[in-house]
C-alpha cells in the first residue's frame, strides 16, 4: 500500500529538485481501445508499446511514453469519469541519476516514503517514486529512451526489474538496441 507524504520534516536545506519537463501521463480508463483510437487519431500519437495486461503506451515527442493507458479496474462505460477514469500517476524529467541520489536523499531526510526506485523495463528510464499528500503517484526519472519516427522501442529484456538506484547505477542500460 502507497504511503503518503502528509507529515513531511522541515527542510534543513533547499531542495534539490529541478524539474526539465513534464515526462508522461498514464491514465485508468474505461475502454483502453478506444482511447488508443482518439489519441491517435485526433491527438496524432502513436502506440509505442502494448502490454500484456492490456495497457498501452503512446508517444508524441520522442519519448518511449508521452501517455499510458490502462483498464480501470470499475470501469464503467457510460461514466468513466466517475467510476472509470483515472490519474494513475505523473512522471517530472530531471537531469541525471547523480540527481535522483540527491533527491531521493532529501526525499528521506523529508521524512517522504518512497514507493519505487530503479529501473523500468518499458521506457528504460531510472526513478524515484512517491505519493504527495493527497495521494497522488508522483515519478521523477532520468534518461528515457528516445524514439525517432520509425523506430521500434528496446526489447524487454530477460531478468529482473532493477530496484535500487545502485543497482540501475551498476548495471547501465545499452546505449543501443
């Protein structure tokens, strides 16, 4: 279960953060299909990758993901603003992983639990993951695949996923694919 950052220490210094964009967006919805054929027909994104439980990611600006799409889990098709559609999280670029250490050590110091840190399979970017006061995910990463028009996203590769920003550190990614 996520926990929440409602009782953050005071800060004993500034913060390291110093966002370069916003990353991506991943909705819940309440009918992936056809929000694949709006977003790529009225928003012009393209599917960059599919997953097997039924989610998708889109792309738009050379990113692996500019937006995720994934069933709602109470879903309902005449009201998916009610029940169905949802802000899963919201992902903020920054520089570098010597970046995330800093941050996810001031994250700490803040007394903010962090949910996730590492490497993701899909997209290949290295993060630091928690929830703000009111719930909602928040994702800070680093180093996104690039994809030009054409190109096809790295294949997911065997093992593990990479959980500590050391570890992601460590075993670097391949430049190529």
């Amino acid at each position: 279960m996520d926990q929440t950052a409602t009782d953050i220490r005071p800060a004993t210094r500034a913060s390291p953060v110093r966002i370069k964009k916003l990353g991506h967006i991943v909705l819940e919805v309440s009918d992936v299909e056809r929000s694949i054929k709006f977003y790529t027909e009225v928003l012009n994104f393209r599917v960059s990758d599919r997953q097997e439980t039924g989610g998708a990611f889109l792309t738009g600006i050379g990113d692996h993901h500019t937006i995720g799409l994934f069933p709602s889990a109470g879903a309902q098709a005449e009201k998916p603003a009610h029940d169905g559609a949802r802000l899963n999280h919201f992902a903020l670029q920054v520089g570098s992983i010597e970046e995330l250490f800093d941050i996810r050590a001031y994250l700490q110091e803040r007394g903010v639990p962090i949910n996730f840190q590492g490497r993701r399979r899909l997209g290949g970017h290295t993060s630091v993951e928690f929830v703000d006061p009111d719930g909602f995910h928040v994702e800070l990463f680093c180093d996104m695949d690039q994809l030009a028009p054409g190109q096809r996203s790295r294949p997911m590769g065997a093992g593990p996923r990479i959980e500590s920003l050391e570890a992601a550190r460590d075993n670097p990614k391949p430049p190529t694919w």
